[in-house]
C-alpha cells in the first residue's frame, strides 16, 4: 500500500521524514502547500493513502483518484475541505487526528482573549500609524469565562483561566464534568458569560450553532474567542454584534474563506483580533500531528 503527502509545508516536511522508520510503508513527500484541488489524480498516482494538510477534496474529484481508498486528514476539522460521508459512499475511509494540539490552541485562544479585552491590537495598528491610542481595557480576574463545546482544548483553556482567576461555566451537547468546571444551561452561559470560546467540532448540528437568536442572548460587552470553525457562527449576525457594540470585541482564528481575502468586511472592523488559522502551529503539535499520522499509516499498511 503507497501513500503520499500531497501538500505538504517546508516544516511538516521534515518532521515527516525524521520521523520515517524502517519498515514503514512507502509515503512520498509531495513538498507543495499551495496545490489546487483538481491536482489530487496527479499527485497520488494511483497511491492508497493520500495525507493532506488543508487542500479540500471535492466529491467528483475523489471520483477521479483512481486506487484511493483512505484520505488521513491532518486535523480534526475535515468537514471544512470534504464530505465524509460522500467519501465513505466511493470506498474513501476519512481518519482524523485528535488531541495533538490541545495545548497549543487553548493557548492560542487564551491569548486572543486577552488581546481582546486590553485592545492589544488595535493599539498596535494605531502606534504603528503614529496615533497614541489609550483605552480601558477589561480586567479578566474575576470575571466568567463560558466554554462553548468541551473536549481536550476547552478542558486546557479551562485550566489556565481558572489559575488566572476566572471563574470557568461551561455547556456541552452531552453531560460533562470536570474539576473546577461548572457545567450550565446554554441560555445561562449565554446571559452570564464575560467572554464566550467556541470549542465545537463542525457539522451538520453545529453549523449556525452560534445564530442570530442566540447571540442576541449574550451579555452585552461580550469577548467571543473562536479557534474551532467559522461556520458555527451566524457571521452576519456576529459583524452586526460588532459593529453595535454588543460584542466588546472579538478574537478569531477561523474564518469562512481562508485566506482571509484583504477586503474582507472583519478587515475593516477595529474591535476584532484575527490569526490567521494558526492556533495549531507549535513545533510540539506539528510533532505530534505527523507521529499520528505515520502511525495511520501503518496501521492501514498493515491491514
């Protein structure tokens, strides 16, 4: 059984070939981020297991990969580049990587909280711009912080919020309990939340899931922090929360087209923080996201 890595980065890269064992199944490397989608046939050539980064694969693509039977998704956020179940239907098995970068996203969404609530941002863009921009910032001790979603990076956002003084509510579609952690109504969260983080995996539930309606439930001066998926927010409805001042401020990771194009509406909006859908990129969780993925390899390779 062949595999290739068909988008692979400079840094993935090499990490993916120092972690190379004897005996392992033969994956080529294909060093090129920035493929379109319809290269998948060419670049596999026939090969089983296609590994990929974030280069979508439509459906009728997919019908044309000849010899594919398994696609190993480098993330949790498949749905976002292709439809599982329409895969499934043409003999393609979708495997996912969970937990390799728990750590470093929680981290990335408490930074963006924090940017968030003293203006970091904005500050820097108006100093760079020769403007001594001074405003009150928020002060988090204290305040309530409402996860959204509990999995590994909420349980780790949770933890450094709540040794920095936050008093941490959360909701989940299913009952949940952790240490230090309450578990509410999402109404509650909702209404009582100083900052809202979004940890929700997409799909066809969750898509909308934060929708007009109920953020119009959310405190008013609310920070929304979002490193899961655009497309679990109204993003309309977010805008207009931003622009009337409901929201305070946001920070977010994701966005419904990636790359943010330049003239972007949330480009032009002062009180929002963005990154470039990097909360992910530590060299720690790049270790950990190639060592699952040769070990997918593997196991597909050995039946």
């Amino acid at each position: 059984m062949r595999g290739v890595f068909i988008d692979a980065n400079d840094s993935l890269a090499e990490i993916f070939e120092r972690q190379r064992q004897a005996g392992d199944p033969p994956v080529r490397v294909h060093l090129n981020p920035n493929i379109t989608p319809e290269q998948w046939p060419e670049i596999l050539d026939g090969a089983e297991i296609g590994i990929v980064d974030h280069t979508a694969l439509p459906t009728d693509v997919a019908r044309q990969c000849k010899g594919l039977k398994h696609v190993v998704f480098l993330g949790t956020g498949a749905r976002s580049y292709m439809n599982p179940e329409e895969l499934a239907e043409l003999g393609i098995t979708v495997h996912l990587i969970k937990g390799y970068g728990d750590t470093a996203v929680a981290e990335a969404a408490i930074a963006l909280m924090w940017a968030s609530a003293r203006g970091l941002a904005q500050m820097d863009r108006e100093m760079r711009a020769g403007n001594w921009l001074r405003d009150d910032g928020m002060q988090l001790t204290g305040k309530t912080l409402g996860l959204i979603g509990f999995g590994g990076i909420a349980a780790e956002v949770a933890r450094i919020a709540s040794g920095s003084g936050m008093k941490v509510i959360a909701w989940n579609r299913s009952p949940k309990s952790h240490p230090g952690v309450t578990f509410v109504n999402l109404d509650e969260l909702l209404a009582t939340s100083h900052v809202v983080s979004l940890h929700l995996l997409l799909n066809d539930e969750t898509r909308g899931f934060l929708s007009r309606e109920r953020i119009a439930q959310m405190r008013p001066g609310v920070i929304l922090v979002n490193t899961a998926r655009a497309a679990v927010v109204d993003e309309a409805a977010m805008i207009e929360a931003l622009r009337s001042g409901h929201f305070r401020h946001a920070g977010l990771d994701v966005f419904n087209i990636e790359p943010l194009p330049a003239d972007h509406v949330l480009t032009s909006i002062p009180n929002v923080t963005l990154s470039a859908h990097s909360a992910f990129r530590t060299p720690e969780a790049s270790e950990n996201l190639i060592h699952a993925a040769w070990e997918h390899c593997r196991r597909l390779a050995g039946g």
